[in-house]
C-alpha cells in the first residue's frame, strides 16, 4: 500500500504508528517481515509500545533502534 501512494517510488520514508497493535502472534511476525522486505528499499520508522514487536524485529536481524521514552518527574 506505500508504495501505491507513495510518488517518489519508495524513496520516502515510511513512518508508521503502532500499526501492528492488535494482530496475533503469527500476523505480527508475518507483518514485520514483510516490513524488514520493504526497509530493504526504504527507510521504515517504526513507532510501539509492544515489546514482541522489538522481540521478532531483533530476531529476523531486523536493525532496531530503540527509544525509550520515560515519564517526567513530578514534584509534590
């Protein structure tokens, strides 16, 4: 689907928003490998909460970078 909307024939990045959030176990490992195929190509920036994600991404030899975002202190 990017690459039908996309008019720089995949010269764009991808940027993607927790997409795979509500797939089972083996749509997600068939999701990021299809996502590892298209990051052959183009950049593919991947936003998520879900650890499996990280876990399968690693596991195919997918380069992950990791960003962990923790919450802001808060004073009495």
């Amino acid at each position: 689907m990017a690459n039908l909307l996309d008019d720089t024939a995949g010269a764009a990045p991808l940027l993607l928003d927790d997409p795979l959030a509500h797939l089972d176990a083996t749509r997600l490992a068939l999701a990021i490998s299809v996502l590892s195929d298209i990051a052959e190509e183009r950049q593919v920036v991947l936003f998520t909460e879900d650890e499996r994600v990280v876990e399968i991404a690693s596991s195919i030899g997918a380069h992950v970078v990791r960003l962990e975002m923790l919450a802001a202190a808060t004073s009495a």
